[in-house]
C-alpha cells in the first residue's frame, strides 16, 4: 500500500514539472506579449508608446531574451518561493493570487461537497424507486440541470436576487466587510454569500453525478449477491447501503482527480457573471494582457491541483475498493 | 457542459443578451434624446478681486489642526487658492462616493473623476477655453518662443512641503531628460521636431522655451497630454515632479550603488521600474501629489479609495476647502456586466465609466428603486463609430488600388443606412455623421460637411462604382475585381467587448452593402492580435471611434495616420513617414500631405490662423473620406451617467471627452451630499 502510494507521488512530481514547462510554453503561443498588450491599452486612451519605450520596456521585463531563459529565470525564483512579478497588478505573483486562493478553494469544496450531499441520496432513490415519480421528476429536473448552461442561471440569479430580495450584486463580500480583517462578522458575512455561487457551481456536476449514481446502483441491483442479502432477511437499508451502494460509489471517488481543476478553470465565466473574487477571472484577465508568471503561477496552480486530485482519488479507490488493492499488490 | 469551450459559451451568451438588448430597445427608443440636457458646469475664478479672503475646511481637518497635526487651513492653502465657482451652490463637507472600476488597467478612471485634474491649464466647462489651473497664469514672450508659467504663492504638496519651480527644473532635468526614465522625448515638449527646455526663473516661476515660436502650448497643457499632470508620471512625463520625494529613487541624488540595494530589496527589477512606480499617482500612496484627493489603497487592491488632501489648492466662493465630499471608494468589478449591474442596483453614487447604452432601459426603469437619475452626455467628436481605409495596404494590389481611388471610398461611405443603425444600436441617440466634429466645435468647416458623404444614396453609389470600373458582376449581383480574379471581396476588421459594438454593426453595414453590390467581410478579432496585423500593415478596412478628435491638435490619433499602436489604421506607413519627418515610410498622397501639413503647421501660428488650419484639415477629410463616418455625437462612450437624487451641483449635460478627462471637466470636487 505504502509503496503503491509513494510511486504515485513520484509520478505526481514529475507530472507537476512537465506541466510547469507546458504551462509557460502555451502562454508564450498568442501573438505579442505583455508589452504589445500594454500599448495596445495605452492606444485605447490615446497615448503613444513609441518602439523604442516598447523596446525598453520589454528589456526592463526581461521579454527579449529566449524562452528557456525567461523559464529557467522562473523555476529558480520559484525555488526561493517567489513565483514572479505580476506585470499588470504590479505585485509579486503569490501576493495576487494570496485571498484569492483560499476563496477558490473554499467555493469550490462547497459546491463540491454540495454535489455529493444531493447527488447520493437522490441517485440512490432514483435507482431503487425506478419509473416512480420521484425518479421521474429527479431525472427532468436532473436534465435540466444539466443542459441549463451554469453562467445564464448565474445571471437569472443575480437578477433575481436583485430584484425580489435586494440582494448585493456580485462578489462574496458585502461592500462593508471587503476590505475588513477577518473576524466571524466576516466569516458569515461569507457564508451569507456562499450558497448561490456553490449552487449554481455544483449544479451540472449534480445532474451528472445524479444519473451516473442511478445506473451504477440499477446495474448492481439486480446481481446475485443483493438477491443473497435479501434473501438472507437483512433489513432493506441495510442491503442497500452496505453492498451495491458501495460498488456504485467508484465513479465518485475517481472523479475527484478532475472535479478540482473543473471547479476552478470550469467556473471562470460563472465567477465573472458572479463577479466572485476568485482565480479564475484572474486566470482569464491574465491571459488576455499576457500577464505571464501570474498566468503561469496559476495554470500551475491548476495543474498541481489536478494532480493531488488525482492522487486522491487513487488513495480513495484503494481504500474503498479492495479489489483494486488486490490487484494492484 | 464540460466538452463546451469557453468561447462558444461567452457566443450564446452574447446571444442572448443581444435578443434581451433588441427586444428592451424598442420600448426606449423615444426617450433618449429627452435624456440629453444643457450643456453646463462650474467655473474657474480668475479675478484676485473676488478670491474669499478667509478659508474654512472639513470638520476632521479642523479637528487636527486643533490637535497640532496640521498647520492652519490658511497656511496650508497658500496666497493664491484656485477658486472655483460651484454650478449651483455652496455645498456642505462630508460623505463617501462610491463607484467601481475594472482593475489595474483602468488607471484612467480615477485620473478622470478625482485627479482635481492637477494639469497647469485645464479647459472651462464648455471644453473650448483654456483657464489658470495649477498655475496661476501664462505669459507669452518672444513671440510664443516662450512662456513663463506663474505658480501660485505658497502652494504645497499633499505631505506639506512647498511646490515651486523646482519640481519643473527636476522633472525635466532629471526624469525627462534622463533615457532610462524616458527613451524617447515627447512630441508635446516639441515644435516642428524640435525640442524645448524647461527652466527655472523664480521660486514661484518657470519658463518653457523653444527654437520656434509654439502658440499651442496652452491646449497642449491643458490636454490630456505629456505635460499635462502627474496622470501621466506613470511613465515620466508630466511637467513637474515632487522633487524632494523623488531623489532618494534617483541614482544622481544616492549614487548608483546604493540604488541598486535599495531596488532589490523592495524586490523591483530594475530602478527604472521601482522609480515609475513611486512615481505613480495610482499605485504609491507615499508620492505626494497637488491633486484635491489622492491615492489611500492603491488600484492594484480590490477596493481603490481615495482620500482628501489637507493641502488641497482648490477652494468654492465661500473660501471652503474642496473637495466636499470625504473619500473616494471605487470597488474592483470583475467584469463589464457584473459593474453595469451594481449601477442599477443603485450601488454606486456617481457612475459614468463603463455603463453600456444598450441597457438604457433597464438604466432607466430602476430609477425610482436605485434612488438615481439617468443623464446622457452625447460626445462632440464626429464619430462613434467610423471605418478608416488602410491607405497603404499592398498585400492584394488590386484592394489597395480601390482603397486609393476617392470614389470608391465615398460610395461605400454612401451604401450605409445610419439611421437604421443609429435606431438599433444608438437608440435613436446618436447623429448620422461624417467625420467632423459637433457644429459648435471652432474647428468645425461648416454645417454642409456634417452629411458630406455621409447620407444613404444606392442609386449614386452604384453609379459611382459602374464609372470607376467596377459596373461588372457575379450571379449574385456582387461586383467583380478588375484583373478578373472573381469577385471583390473586402475584409474589416473588429474588436469585441468595447463600448460600441463593432462586430454586430458592421455585420449590418455587410447587409447594407449587398444593395452596392460590395461583399464586405466581418472578422472579429481580439486587441493584441488586432495591433499586430495594424503594425504589419496587413488590415483593411478598421472599425473604431474617433474620440477625442474634438480636440483636433491635442488628439489627433484619428484624424489621420499618426501613431503606429493602433487597433484601427489609415496607414502605418504614413504614420513613419509622419513622425520621421519624411526620413522612413512612405510619402502620402498629396491631399494626405496637405492636410497633415496644416496640422502640423497649426502649432506655430497665433489661434486665428490656427482655426482655420483646423478647419481645412476637417474639410479635407471629409471631403476625401479616409475615413468613413457612420454615427456620431452619440452617448456611446462613456456618455450613460448614473447619479444619485441627493447628490449636489451635478450638471444635466457634461462636455463629454478624454481631453476634458470627463467628468473632471465639471469639477467633481464641487459634488457634495445635500443629505
């Protein structure tokens, strides 16, 4: 188990390092870089950028030199912790990223944790109710779900919000507790502004888990091993949740890998309709003005993410699972 | 869901707000111009005679000076306060203006709203004179060879220490003249290429001094120019600097080494960047500025907020200390919608950047709930949206022959219907246009230019093309090229996400050529990529606005070819030409050359002449459409204001316009809460 554990994480690390190279390659792929970008914001309000200003500026940011330079500049600064300088906020990258970091994370671990206290119970009840109306109305409102793009009902939301309970528009503040040190005025101001933005996030994610809970349990149902329990006189919960239930549970744990990463990149448009302080809008605004250690930083970010999730969910099927223990040593 | 991309979900999206857009617009089409107010403001008093002779100041001020922290109001304003005459009446202190804005990029939103504007010279509420502002006048002499600027007696800096003709000398000595800080000097500190000095006369005089005579230099101070305030200092220009702030970044004043230790500890790159960063107005709070508020969180911080500056110059009639209103907190939106939206909610005070014409409906029908009123501010600039003919492409040698031919151009400039384009995307608010500005601009050549060219006539411009040698045509009834290759397809080139929305219009402008036979192609692409084909001279035909062009000799980028970063060219290689005074590029066409001539020329001569320069520069464009104008004078750009009812001295129409850094042109420091 130890060793099956450890060579997954030398494999995680590697991933990590080939994803940091590809991560400042693709960045590099848009035509112009952060100076270009600039210029072209000072030509929209009517300022002049003349080559040699342009050239100068690009010397000041190092943007002259060869790309393995301006990578090697970087793996080293991250060495010390320093992730760079972001160009256009015109602070070190980490201090950027800083609140909005946690933000992400806390938004995300709800709409994912969200998911799961639906999804489950509702795909259990849909597969053993099957064709009843409950299942019914689980898988229309469960289709729904997901063919309802998720950044047009963050926008009906929003409208709403607005116009029936006059609600703060956007962000996971109110405008008084922006700035303000935390403290528990703070934290539930937060928790205040946390359902809609999890809600709206988990709600795909929902519909999906929903069904595929649904045909794992149906396919589980019907095998002899449940027919052996029920025959055996155990109590009907009691058959449900111990066996199928727990088969039916793999796609959930392998998922995590990926859930992560959605929930950050995948929510980009529904934070910016929400106007959430979090990284994804800043991912988009970073690649847009070719903002290149923050975009780095962050697509990093994203892929280290990826990578622990993945991690986990390995840990998590093993665990769950023990024919794939079985297998595996 | 996951598979989407991103970009075919911002497409529905779009979609769908664009129905919502379409189906709201007809209901309001009627009641934008009623929107649209009288043009007025506050004024600047210049006669000493009726300058208050004693100062008030706000309660928390009054409150240090008690303590001892501060001096006296009366010491700290200095001899020679810069009185301004609030638009309707003395107003009362206190309260917090809120607004938002779009992240560091958007620097220009609070240069416009609380700058002061800090310029030496700043133009009255109409935007066509020039008055005393930071400095307390100018004086001609040597036949506009030179000018002596007066500063006003006793006038501080926002840490207490004194502002005079020193701060000019340093700037120009040693942040002008320094190649590190500015690579390349400005055209501005120039006449006829040839560059000015700056030099100290007195403590509280500086004089400007050129080869030749520069009679334009009090617009070019009171422009959104170079030498136009610490909005500029970002990049080291300016005119004056805090000198006592500024030497200990300077490598002259603590010598190169101990600089260098300096910069890497604050962790900066190079000392060029650590010193443009203390040097910026929105960026460092410790840099002391003469602006009314200055900078107390930073714009690279969720929330910029803005403070009042004890050392304020600014006074009302009544002698009190502006600004009235206490801090300024403008809060980061994330994106367009989410900003437009907290306007309708009500949750800002006083909103004009960034709302979007297109939700005028919506705008208007939570007037009520949101406690606001809605105003419009149509620009003077003759172009909300125009269409600039690269002159010099070359990749296709037939296009650019057409591109060249004057008659082709006025045909295509004559195959648009503006008012059904004014009626869908303007809501009826804008004017169908050529180029040239409002009538009551000086540099206006007359009221036959407003439609020169610039009304829908099929007929005429089918003519036109059958005589310059396009009368053949395909099965579909679009006209074939010359030399036989198929038929005559045009591109244009838009960007996406701006104020006007190019893309969709000029789809319509595509339908609309159909009837001329043209088949115009739409290609929407995104703002780096846009430059780069501009740099490369591979556009055709560009789609953008003419703001600022009201200012005809300050803001002359889209009058003619005159800068190469341009998302919207007339010819990249004029513009070499243009600025290597013939050595690079290539030469314009004769008209072209007349009217930069003229323009050029305008800088040098006494205003009389100069306005006339201006109108023949405006009537040759016109004439020659270079440019084509499609709607005009609207509210496009920054012209949707929301402003709270209990707000004071809030004018019912502002001169709308970069140069008067909009709404810093009606003073907002004379903005005050009645309640």
């Amino acid at each position: 188990m130890l060793a099956y554990i450890g060579r997954r994480a030398l494999l995680a690390v590697f991933t990590v390092w080939a994803i940091s190279m590809l991560a400042f390659a693709i960045i590099q792929l848009p035509p112009g870089d952060y100076v270009t970008s600039y210029i072209a914001q000072m030509a929209s309000m009517g300022s002049v950028v003349t080559d040699e200003e342009a050239q100068n500026l690009r010397i000041q940011y190092g943007l002259g030199q060869p790309i393995y330079v301006q990578y090697w500049k970087w793996m080293k600064q991250i060495g010390d912790g320093n992730f760079g300088f972001s160009m256009e906020w015109r602070r070190p990258v980490t201090e950027v990223i800083g609140e909005r970091l946690w933000l992400t994370v806390v938004v995300a671990v709800s709409a994912l944790l969200l998911t799961w206290v639906l999804a489950l119970p509702i795909g259990i009840y849909s597969a053993v109710r099957q064709y009843s109306i409950g299942d019914y109305t689980a898988t229309f409102v469960g289709f729904i779900g997901l063919a309802v793009p998720n950044f047009l009902l963050a926008l009906v939301l929003l409208y709403l919000g607005f116009t029936m309970f006059n609600a703060h528009i956007g962000g996971l503040f109110s405008p008084e507790l922006q700035d303000a040190p935390w403290s528990w005025a703070r934290v539930w101001d937060l928790l205040k502004h946390l359902p809609i933005p999890a809600l709206i996030l988990g709600l795909a994610g929902t519909a999906q888990q929903i069904r595929i809970m649904r045909a794992n349990l149906l396919d589980e149902l019907g095998k002899p091993y449940v027919v052996t329990a029920r025959s055996k006189g155990l109590p009907e919960t009691r058959v449900i949740v111990k066996y199928p239930v727990r088969m039916a549970l793999n796609p959930f744990a392998s998922t995590i890998g990926y859930t992560l990463p959605y929930i950050v990149s995948g929510s980009i448009i529904v934070s910016l309709v929400l106007g959430l302080p979090t990284v994804g809008p800043l991912l988009l605004r970073a690649l847009i003005s070719q903002d290149m250690f923050l975009a780095g930083t962050i697509v990093l970010l994203l892929g280290i993410m990826t990578v622990i999730g993945t991690l986990i969910s390995d840990i998590v099927l093993v665990w769950i699972d023990p024919r794939i223990r079985l297998e595996d040593t | 869901m996951q598979t989407r991309t991103l970009r075919s979900k911002l497409t529905i999206g779009l979609t769908i707000a664009a129905l919502i857009g379409f189906a709201v617009a007809a209901v309001a089409q009627n009641t934008g111009k009623s929107l649209i107010g009288k043009l007025e403001g506050p004024e600047v008093v210049t006669d000493a005679a009726k300058a208050p002779k004693t100062f008030k100041e706000a309660p928390q001020l009054a409150e240090l000076v008690k303590q001892g922290k501060l001096p006296a109001v009366a010491e700290r304003i200095g001899q020679d306060p810069l009185v301004i005459k609030p638009l309707n009446e003395v107003g009362r202190y206190g309260g917090t203006w809120r607004g938002g804005f779009t992240g560091p990029a958007d620097f220009w939103n609070g240069f416009r709203c609380c700058q002061g504007p800090d310029h030496l010279m700043f133009w009255d509420y109409t935007g066509d004179r020039v008055m005393p502002n930071i400095a307390k006048g100018l004086e001609m002499q040597d036949g506009g060879r030179a000018w002596l600027v007066h500063l006003r007696r006793g006038m501080k800096w926002s840490d207490g220490k004194p502002f005079t003709a020193d701060d000019f000398a340093f700037w120009f000595e040693d942040i002008y003249r320094n190649k590190d800080l500015v690579p390349t000097p400005s055209a501005q500190m120039a006449i006829n290429g040839k560059q000015g000095v700056i030099e100290k006369v007195d403590t509280n005089t500086v004089r400007f001094k050129f080869p030749e005579p520069y009679f334009m230099l009090p617009d070019v101070l009171a422009g959104s120019t170079d030498l136009a305030g610490q909005g500029f200092a970002y990049r080291g220009m300016g005119g004056f600097a805090p000198a006592h702030y500024l030497k200990q970044f300077h490598p002259k004043y603590v010598g190169q080494a101990e600089l260098d230790k300096k910069t890497k500890e604050a962790k900066f790159d190079s000392w060029v960047r650590m010193f443009l960063f203390k040097n910026d107005w929105a960026l460092n709070p410790e840099l002391p500025v003469l602006s009314p508020w200055k900078t107390a969180t930073p714009i690279n911080t969720p929330t910029w907020t803005l403070e009042r500056n004890p050392y304020s110059v600014f006074v009302d009639t009544a002698g009190n200390q502006l600004p009235y209103i206490d801090r300024v907190v403008l809060t980061l939106a994330e994106n367009l919608e989410v900003l437009n939206l907290r306007a309708i909610a009500g949750e800002y005070d006083f909103q004009q950047r960034h709302l979007d014409l297109g939700k005028l409906p919506v705008f208007l029908e939570n007037q009520a709930k949101g406690n606001y009123k809605v105003y419009l501010d149509p620009g003077d600039y003759g172009g909300d949206m125009i269409i600039k003919f690269n002159l010099n492409y070359d990749a296709d040698p037939e296009i650019a022959k057409w591109y060249n031919t004057a008659d082709f151009r006025r045909a295509l400039a004559l195959g648009i219907d503006r008012d059904q384009i004014n009626e869908t995307f303007w809501l009826g608010t804008g004017t169908p246009s050529s180029v040239v500005p409002a009538d009551n601009n000086k540099y206006n050549p007359g009221p036959q230019y407003r439609k020169m060219w610039a009304t829908l006539d099929v007929k005429k411009a089918n003519e036109m093309l059958d005589k310059i040698g396009l009368a053949k045509k395909d099965a579909e009834g679009y006209r074939l090229r010359s030399d036989g290759k198929g038929r005559l397809r045009i591109e244009i080139m838009t960007l996406g996400g701006q104020f006007v929305q190019f893309t969709q219009i000029a789809e319509m402008i595509r339908e609309q050529w159909k009837k001329i036979g043209i088949d115009l192609v739409v290609q929407e692409v995104e703002r780096s990529l846009a430059l780069k084909r501009t740099a490369a001279n591979e556009q055709q035909l560009g789609a953008w606005n003419n703001d600022g062009s009201e200012h005809l000799f300050t803001f002359p980028l889209h009058v003619f070819p005159f800068e190469l970063a341009a998302v919207a060219s007339s010819g990249p290689l004029y513009v070499k030409w243009f600025l290597s005074a013939g050595a690079q590029g290539k030469e314009p066409e004769p008209r072209m050359r007349e009217l930069m001539d003229k323009w050029k020329k305008a800088f040098g001569v006494p205003e009389k002449e100069r306005i006339q320069l201006g109108k023949d520069v405006w009537k040759i464009a016109a004439e020659e459409v270079y440019i084509i104008g499609v709607i005009g004078m609207g509210p496009a750009s920054m012209g949707v204001r929301v402003v709270k009812n209990n707000m004071g001295n809030i004018p019912s129409r502002q001169y709308n316009s970069p140069d008067g850094k909009t709404p810093g042109i009606s003073r907002p420091i004379t903005f005050y809460w009645k309640n």
